[in-house]
C-alpha cells in the first residue's frame, strides 16, 4: 500500500512539473522582460505603491510593444493583450471564463467566494439568479433613496465650499454611493456619512485596499508567508467587520420580513419584469435562500458583501472621474449644466421625476465618454481552461 501511494505521488509530481514546464515554454515565446527563477519579475515590483506599480507596468507594456506582452508574478505567468482584436477574441471564448488564480488567492480570504470568482458553472447560476434582483423596473423603484442620499451628499458639500482648503470628493462619494447601496439593495440605512455608519465604511475600504496590495506584491501572495505580515492582521479586522455587519443585517432582516404567501412567485421573472416584486435585493436573495438548499447560508452573506461593494466603489470612482472631466472641460461643464436647467429646470431636488432621466441626452453622453476614456475596472482577468490558439502564439 505505502508503495502504491508513493507511486502515485510521483506520478502526480511529474504530471504537475510537466505541464509547469510546458506553461514556462509556451510563456517564454512571448515578448517580456527578463525573469529570474522562482521570484520571476517581483523584484522589479517590490516595495512599490498602488500608482508607481501602474506605472511601471505601463513602462513594461511601452517598451514590449507587442499584442501579447508577458510578465512573472512569481512563479506564475500573467499574459496582458492591448490589441482590441486579441482582447475581442479572448472575452467572447467560451474557454476563458474562468477567473484568475491570483484574483481567486485576493479575494477570497477577505470577502469570500462570491460571483466574482466563482467557478463556470456556479458562476453562471448565481448569475442568472442575481441578475433578477436588478430589472430596469425593480432599479426605477429605488430612485427616491437615491435623491434622499444624494440631498445629504450636497448638505456635505456645502459646508466644504465654504472653506479654503482642499479635500477629497471621492470620500464623500464613496460615503454617499454606500449608503445608496445599502438603502437600496440591501433595504438598510447604514448612515455611513456619521459615526455610526463609519466602521463599515472603514473596514470595506480597508479590505479592498489590502486585495489589491496583495495581488501586487508576489512575495505576499504565498497564504504561509502572507499570514506572518502585518497586512494580514489588518485585513482580519476588516474581515471580521464586514462579516459582522453582513450577518448583523440579515439577522435583522429575517425578524422583520414579511410572510411570502406565494415563494413561487420569487422565481417568476415574469412578475418581476411586471413591477410585482420590488422587495430589496438582499430580501429577494434570502428568500431563494430558504427555498433552495444548495445556495447556503455563507454564500447568501459572500453575495451580499460582493453586492455592496461593487455596487458602492465603481460608481464612486466613476462619478470621480465625471466630475474631474467636467473640472478640465469647462465648455463641456456649461452644455451639460444648460441642458439639467432646460430638462427640469431650477428645482428643488427632491422634486427631480426618475422619468426626467431620458431626456437628458447629453449628460448620458458625457457619462459614457467619461466611462470609456477611464474605466473604473482597469483589468479584466481571466484564466484559459484550456489551450488557445492566438496566432502562432499559444495560452
């Protein structure tokens, strides 16, 4: 028997090295900077900041000007693509839907197993499932919570405009985009603009900050290195926060929710789309959760935390990056503030109808343009499940 289990674990070390070694040939036929052994190219990237490390990726890119460009992440090749064609390609292959082992190594400690980086097949049925939460119809239901965080947001504001020092508008976004979130999805007041509200807000942003740190620093991505840092430390408080939090709500959630008379009706995307069921999403989830055993309790919360902050970051880096276009085109600026007066006019804002919405067609404009030239999202991250052929290149 000790003979047998030896031979197989020899069978599957040669098998694992095999294939590492055919990965390494395969990567080394694309364009790169050098790498050493083990370490790969971390040493180019240690020690070095959010921006300095952007920048010295870009740097790599400028000098590898090529379709395919290649660097070490470790033992672990990353391939990036800049020629849209390639990018094309890749994003609509049925074959790279996987999320990435490095984004899987982040994430997944700290905010759990979620949609995000989820395997195929879960990842496909959790989306069908989630994605009946967020309707056109059920969206324009949440509209007066909007214009009631957003009335707290210019209160905020104001009190900053009297003042001559400089200060950070994407705190006061991120604060605001929060608490819409949680008012919102989650059927919550979270007050994240108070001190009541402030630990969550801190905790969520401290993990996401530690996700990223760690996806750029190869040496912190080994979990038994990783665990004798100060980061992880840090990022377990976060953890246990959010998770507090998460579970504090649903708690709250499940004393207080209404009696569903008919559960089948949760499932009807017919009723849905007919404006029958405007409950908040987070409702909606824990009521798939109690009529469907295989969505348990940990993915019930993982969902909810990925929800929350996907929702609140990207569109407070979004609304950021608007507010900085509009800062450096100030002709732009004037057109866009012309057209909200000629569309409703000097009002008050709570008075602003979600159906005045469409008719402002250049502001619609301007948020794309602003979302195409600075996307919130500046990788998309994807792992081959099996070979791809790019040209004479293979993944």
């Amino acid at each position: 028997v000790l003979i047998s289990l030896l031979l197989l674990i020899l069978i599957l070390t040669c098998i694992y090295f095999w294939n590492y070694i055919r990965v390494c040939y395969y990567a080394s036929k694309i364009p790169g900077p050098p790498a050493y052994p083990i370490i790969g190219n971390a040493i180019f990237l240690l020690g070095l900041s959010h921006q300095e490390f952007t920048h010295a990726i870009l740097k790599i890119a400028e000098d590898y000007q090529q379709n395919l460009g290649r660097i070490w992440f470790g033992p672990i090749p990353a391939i990036g693509a800049s020629n849209p064609d390639i990018v094309q390609e890749l994003l609509t292959n049925e074959n790279v839907l996987e999320k990435a082992y490095l984004m899987k190594k982040a994430w997944n400690p700290v905010l759990g197993k979620s949609i995000l980086t989820s395997e195929v097949p879960e990842w496909k049925h959790h989306r069908s499932i989630i994605i009946r939460g967020f309707t056109p119809i059920i969206l324009k239901s949440y509209f007066k919570i909007f214009v009631e965080k957003i009335n707290i947001l210019i209160q905020k504001l104001d009190l900053e405009l009297n003042k001559e020092t400089p200060f950070d508008i994407f705190e006061y976004l991120s604060r605001t985009t929060l608490d819409s979130v949680c008012g919102s999805t989650m059927g919550v007041n979270i007050n994240s603009h108070e001190d009541d509200g402030s630990s969550y807000f801190h905790a969520i942003n401290s993990a996401i900050f530690f996700i990223i740190a760690r996806l750029l620093n190869p040496i912190k991505l080994p979990s038994i290195l990783y665990r004798f840092t100060r980061d992880y430390k840090m990022v377990s408080r976060s953890r246990d926060v959010t998770h507090e939090f998460t579970k504090k709500i649903i708690s709250e959630k499940r004393k207080n929710k209404a009696t569903v008379t008919n559960n089948k009706e949760l499932m009807d995307i017919k009723a849905i789309n007919s404006n029958l069921y405007k409950k908040p999403f987070l409702e909606y989830l824990m009521d798939f959760t109690e009529n469907n055993s295989s969505f348990t309790e940990e993915q019930l919360r993982n969902e909810t935390n990925f929800m929350i902050m996907a929702g609140y970051d990207t569109t407070a880096l979004s609304l950021s990056y608007v507010l900085l276009h509009l800062a450096a085109y100030k002709d732009i600026q004037t057109k866009l503030y012309n057209e909200i007066l000629e569309v409703v006019g000097d009002i008050n804002v709570d008075l602003i109808n979600v159906d005045d919405l469409p008719k402002l067609k250049y502001m619609e404009m301007v948020l794309k343009e602003s979302m195409r030239l600075t996307p919130t999202i500046p990788l998309i991250v994807r792992e081959p499940s099996q070979d791809i052929k790019i040209g004479n290149i293979c993944l």
